[in-house]
C-alpha cells in the first residue's frame, strides 16, 4: 500500500522528504483520578483531545519555517489510525479525500476494522530542531487539537 504525502497547513512534504518519519497521537485531557471511601478508583473526565507528535530526520523541511504558527492550521497525517466498523472518528477529526478517506481490512482472526488517513486542526508552537556530534539532524512537532 503506498503511503499519502504529510500536509502540513497545505503544504504537502513529499515521502523523499521524511524517510525515517514517525507519527504518535495521544489523548490528552482534563481528567483526575478519585478515590472513595474503600479505596476504589474512578476518573472525572471534563475533555478530551489528542496530542499529536510528527518527528523525522533530516532538516526541517523549508516551507514549515514560513507556517504562522500563532494561528491554527490543518494537517492531514500519512499514516492511518484503526476504528470499528461503524465507530465515529473523535470530535474534531475527519478524514482526508479520496484516495485516501478510508479503507476496511479485515485482520489475521477475522475482525473487520476500518482504516482512516485523519484530517484535524491544530496549534503548535513551531517544529524543534536537534543535532548531535555526528552531525546527524533531526525535528520534531508537536501538536495538540484545538
């Protein structure tokens, strides 16, 4: 299966670009663990978001240096994520246009899932550059939803 372009506030990274790329999302939100009387744990969940990491080696491609980043902008992400057939995608995501909307795949024990390449609106406070001795370059940006 070939793999879609990172957009990044419509500016599309070719695959050249980010060979060693890796995307994480992670829920973030507002929410504390208590305990009752015996002992017994619950969470108070107020919101949910995710938090969303693109890293890659290599030098900071040109174009993400021109981003405003005191605004918000959309990135459409390379990699899918797995959902239920018939679950919704989380508040705030949609998914990206054909070819890459979505696909349903059936894993190795016969379960069918559905596989979406997500679409969300982000803030970030910019990309975060490292090197080390060796010369060896590479960035980093995290995002959260807004």
């Amino acid at each position: 299966m070939a793999i879609p372009s990172l957009i990044i506030a419509g500016i599309d990274l070719s695959i050249i670009g980010w060979l060693e790329f890796s995307q994480r999302i992670e829920p973030i939100g507002g929410s504390t663990t208590r305990r009752m009387a015996n002992g017994a744990a619950f969470k108070m969940k107020h919101w949910g978001k995710h938090r969303i990491t693109l890293s890659a080696a290599g030098w900071v491609p040109a174009p993400l240096n021109a981003i405003d980043y005191g605004q918000s902008f959309e990135i459409e992400l390379p990699y899918p994520e797995s959902f239920r057939i018939g679950e919704q995608l989380p508040a705030g995501w949609s998914q990206r246009a054909a070819p890459w909307d979505e696909k349903f795949v059936t894993d190795q024990a016969g379960v069918a899932m559905r596989l979406v390449w997500p679409k969300m609106t982000v803030i970030t406070d910019g990309p975060i550059k490292s090197s080390d001795q060796s010369a060896t370059r590479s960035w980093e940006l995290v995002c959260e939803e807004i």
